[in-house]
C-alpha cells in the first residue's frame, strides 16, 4: 500500500477533522530543513517516503485553513533495515522536522532497547515502559530492536512492554510519536506476531544496505570532517576492501556505516603510528592517509 493511501485509510475515524487549531509551516521552511535530509548520503527511497510525508502534512495544513475537510494525522512508524543504515540519524532528524511543524512540543528522539522497558517482576515492565513514555512526550520514543519484546513466548515481560506502549499510545495520542525499528525479517515476524500493530503503525520504512559507492562516500565525509584526506593509492585500496567485504557479508547482517567509520577510526590511528617516526611532519602529512593505513583493521 502507498504510503499516502495508507495515511488516509489510517488517520482518524472519520477522515473529517475540521480542527482549526492546526499548526502551520511554511513551505519555504520545510524545504529548508529538508536539505539536512538530503545532505545524507544514498537513502533515496527513504528520502522520498519522508517528503512524502511531509507534503501530505503541508497540505493537510493547507486545506484546514481553506475551512476544507482534513485527516488527522498519525505518524507512529516502523523501520526496516540493518545497523549502520541511518535509522536512528532519520529519526533524530524527524523529531525535529515534526517540531518544526508543529506537531512534536519538543522535538526530541528518546532511544531504548528491550533491556530500558522489560523488567525483572510482574508490574516492573510496566512501569519502566510508562516512564519513557513520558520521557518521550513531545518527542519520537524510538525502540530499537523492537522484535525482542516478542522473543521469550506468551509468558515473557516483553509482550507487556508492547501492550503498555499500546496503551500509552491512546492515552497521550499525537502527544509523541512511535517508532518501531529492526532487522527487516525479524520486524517482519514481529509485525505478523501481533497483528494488531500494522494499523497503528501505518507508516514503513525500508532503510536498505548502502552500496560501495555510498560507504566509500561516507569514509570520505567522515575524514573530511576531521580534516583528513585519502591520497589516490587509498582511495583504490579502500573502495577495493569494501568490495571484498560487500562480497562476504551478502548472506549475513552488516554495519554498513558502523563499519566504514571503525575503518577510518583505525586508519587514522595507524597513520598518528606511521608519523609517530617521522622528526617533523608538515601539515600535508597529518592531513593525508595512505593506502599502507587501510591495512588490517576492523571487519565486519
């Protein structure tokens, strides 16, 4: 289902919200603060599902103040993808785009795992759940590796932890936003586990591994950043190991950018060892890395 059909059929019992306190943006500003979107590197499909997003926001907006019909909007969304995909940056990102619109009080990301809601004794989950609810009110509450919370069977704590957010997601509606994240099968299982999450979390996103290009783009950006650069031998030895890695991790999860900045990390060690030797290195030399710094280092 598209996503704009989905936030229709989702939004509200009736579609018929005349509400005329909705917040308004304008249009110059969200295209402004989506080129922090697309400074990203790759992530094409899910920059398009995001401004997708927000045009069916900006026109929502619209028709309330042209007295016209208008669909509540609920935002509560589920990500696909494995780590190093730029999941936890895009929900950072959202947090803040939805308080520019008005729709988030604060704008803030909340960031838990199963450990931060399960806990150790009947009524202990719930608890720790409702807490960061409330410490994610105005703001995105993200779960990472949300699966988990249905792992241990029937009689686990986990499944607490889903109804409490479930609950939690009724009482303080369109007081934060949800966002279910994960390794795509295991969501995939998750998701037809309990079947009635997919209608409250109407939006889904995919966050695909990046390829060779795009890690090597990364790398570039991440030196950079730090004020280094690759000389062209290390440009060639390090496009030629991501390739090899690509090759080896085509049946297994992979870190994607977790990985490649371990690589740069390890790299600029290894060049602060080479010119450790040297009696004074010129500013070029503490700027450049080359090819013998990709050696070894992180894998997968």
């Amino acid at each position: 289902m598209a996503l704009t059909e989905a936030l229709q059929q989702l939004t509200g019992r009736s579609g018929n919200s005349t509400a005329t306190n909705t917040p308004v943006i304008e249009k110059s500003r969200l295209l402004s603060l989506l080129t922090e979107l697309d400074a990203l590197v790759g992530l094409d499909e899910v920059k398009r599902i995001v401004r997708e997003i927000f045009a069916y926001v900006y026109v929502q907006q619209s028709r309330v103040r042209q007295h016209l019909k208008a669909d509540p909007v609920v935002l509560h969304m589920v990500f696909f993808g494995n780590p190093g995909t730029g999941k936890t940056t895009v929900a950072r990102l959202l947090a803040r785009l939805f308080h520019e619109c008005g729709l988030l009080s604060q704008g803030h990301l909340v960031e838990v795992e199963r450990a931060d809601l399960v806990g150790e004794y009947i009524g202990h989950t719930a608890q720790k759940t409702r807490e960061h609810i409330k410490k994610a009110l105005g703001g995105v509450l993200f779960i990472d590796e949300a699966y988990s919370l249905a792992r241990g069977g029937d009689k686990d704590f986990g499944r607490e932890a889903i109804d409490c957010l479930v609950k939690g997601m009724e009482d303080y509606k369109n007081q934060f936003i949800a966002i279910l994240a994960g390794y795509e099968r295991e969501m995939e299982w998750f998701l037809s586990m309990n079947p009635g999450l997919p209608s409250r979390f109407p939006i889904h996103i995919h966050f695909p591994d990046y390829d060779a290009d795009a890690l090597l783009k990364i790398a570039k950006r991440a030196l950079a950043d730090r004020q280094y650069r690759m000389s062209v031998d290390a440009e060639i030895t390090l496009r030629r190991r991501i390739q090899e890695v690509l090759r080896e991790v085509r049946q297994e999860p992979f870190s994607n950018a977790r990985w490649v900045r371990n690589v740069v990390e390890d790299a600029v060690r290894r060049q602060a060892v080479r010119l450790f030797e040297h009696r004074d290195p010129k500013r070029d030399d503490l700027m450049l890395i080359e090819a013998a710094d990709f050696a070894g280092g992180a894998r997968l």
